[in-house]
C-alpha cells in the first residue's frame, strides 16, 4: 500500500486526487498549514469533498502529519499547552476527515534531558487523549533522525512514551527509513531481520502503522536527516526491498516524503519512486 505526502492546495480532496493520478492507493497530508498555529474550521465542503473521493477510491487508510511547530516535549509552560491544544484540534480535523493515522515527533526536550522531555510527552498526550474519546484516530510516533535535542531517535524512546502513557492502546509507531539510518538502525539486506527482531522486541511488530519509504542522503548513524529518492541515496535499494516485500507491512501504508521535482525523463519522482517499489516487490532475490 503506496502512497506520498501530497499538498492540499486548492482543496484536501486535491490530494486524493493527485494520488489518483499517481496510481497510488493512500495519501497523507496535512489537514491545516503545517507553518501556522492558526486552525482554521474545516468547511462542509471541504469535508463532504473529502470523504466523496476517499470513499470512491477506497482510501481506507489515509494519513496525516501534525504541524512542525508542535513540540509536546517542551518545559516551557505556555508552548506546552499551545502544543497540547493544537495537537488535538489536529486529532480533531482527522476525525471529522475520517483519517485513521496522525503521524506526530516527540518533540524536543531543549536541554532539559531525555528522561524529562519523555515524561513530558506522555502527560501531554494523556491530557489530549483525556478531552477526545477513543475510537476512529490513532496518535502514530515518528521515529526521528535525532537531530539537536530531538527525542524519538531510539526505539526505547518511543517504547517508553507508549508504557508510560494511560492508555497506550491509543498509541502506534511511524518508522522512516531516513530517520532510521540516520539515527544508527542498519535494516539493509541481510541485517533486517535483526532489526526486526528488536523492533519487535522493544515496540512491537504490530504496532507499526505506518512507514515513511525515505532514502537518505546522510550517512548511516549521521544523525542528520536528508531526504533523498529511493535507490540513489545512502541506504539504497537493498534497504527497502525487505519492507515492500515483508507479509507483516502488507496492509500498512507506505509513505513517500521526497522532494517534489521532476525526474530527468520529464516525470514526476513520485511517479519513479513509485515504480522503484513497485518493481522491488516483483524483482527476483
């Protein structure tokens, strides 16, 4: 199940659209202006657009990213609980949507610990999830490169979150490939399958949602978070064919968030990258 970050200019149902065009069968987006803290109401239209393309294109599993702004690790009080408040009118609009996915970071502890950053993590999810009932969204951790004083660039961080979190069952995980790499997890060839065995180990198997297909054009362990086209960066193609063809993420949508630009033949390179997976899942060895 592919899909890619599309722009919601001109109307959210222009994703689905674009989508469409692309021959991929998910999408995620933003729902707001991921650059703003204003959150504007969703119109009648916007959504009754939405849910009409979704529905014919049978979109069962669609996904949203939060603002960048959002950092639910804060010590600063009055950021915290902006944060707090738009997150969940960011839970909110995925409801309304019908968006069963809302890929959020951790945030960023600023110089006041690990420890405390992930403690401040999970009260700020467990006041969001205490003022909207449960059902219809489910909160997706981001694995992160681990840039600056990120949080999230270890498996144990994001276990951590989930354990100490009230209700846990309301949390998943977002694994990107470029995060991944960047942070120091090898997943090429023949070592995927030690990766998995301590993802499942330390989150889960089950728990992972969504993946976000990135090559990187950073080093493995570089702790800086690049983007590049599938196959043409750093982890390469041998990093990705153990996903697209692993039975486990069969029904899981796979993300592209590379840069929006023309491919040298004239194509889109979501289009390419597309046809990169694609053929990763039908290529022998």
């Amino acid at each position: 199940m592919f899909g890619s970050h599309l722009s919601i200019a001109g109307g959210m149902h222009k994703a689905l659209l674009a989508a469409e065009t692309l021959g991929m069968s998910t999408v995620q987006v933003f729902t707001k202006n991921q650059a703003q803290w204003a959150t504007p109401p969703l119109a009648d239209d916007v959504v009754a657009n939405w849910a009409s393309h979704r529905d014919r294109l049978k979109f069962a599993q669609t996904v949203s990213h939060d603002s960048y702004l959002i950092n639910l690790a804060s010590q600063d009080d009055a950021l915290w609980n902006k944060s707090i408040d738009t997150f969940q009118e960011e839970l909110r609009r995925c409801l309304v949507l019908g968006i069963p996915y809302l890929v959020t970071h951790p945030g960023a502890h600023l110089g006041a610990g690990e420890d405390v950053g992930l403690i401040r993590v999970a009260k700020a999810l467990d006041i969001v999830h205490s003022r909207i009932k449960p059902g219809g969204v489910t909160t997706c951790l981001e694995i992160t490169a681990g840039q600056g004083s990120s949080l999230g660039y270890k498996l144990e961080h994001l276990a951590t979150i989930i354990e100490k979190v009230k209700t846990p069952d309301r949390l998943a995980v977002c694994l990107d490939t470029a995060h991944l790499f960047a942070a120091g997890y090898d997943f090429r060839g023949r070592k995927y399958a030690a990766f998995m065995k301590e993802l499942d180990k330390t989150i889960g198997i089950d728990r992972v949602k969504v993946w976000h297909l990135n090559d990187s054009k950073k080093d493995l362990g570089s702790r800086v978070d690049r983007h590049e086209h599938i196959g043409i960066g750093k982890i390469g193609l041998d990093g990705f064919k153990p996903i697209v063809r692993d039975k486990a993420f069969a029904n899981v949508p796979k993300i592209l968030e590379t840069a929006k630009e023309k491919h040298e033949s004239g194509r889109d390179w979501d289009a390419v990258n597309l046809e990169v997976l694609q053929g990763l899942m039908k290529s022998s060895g």
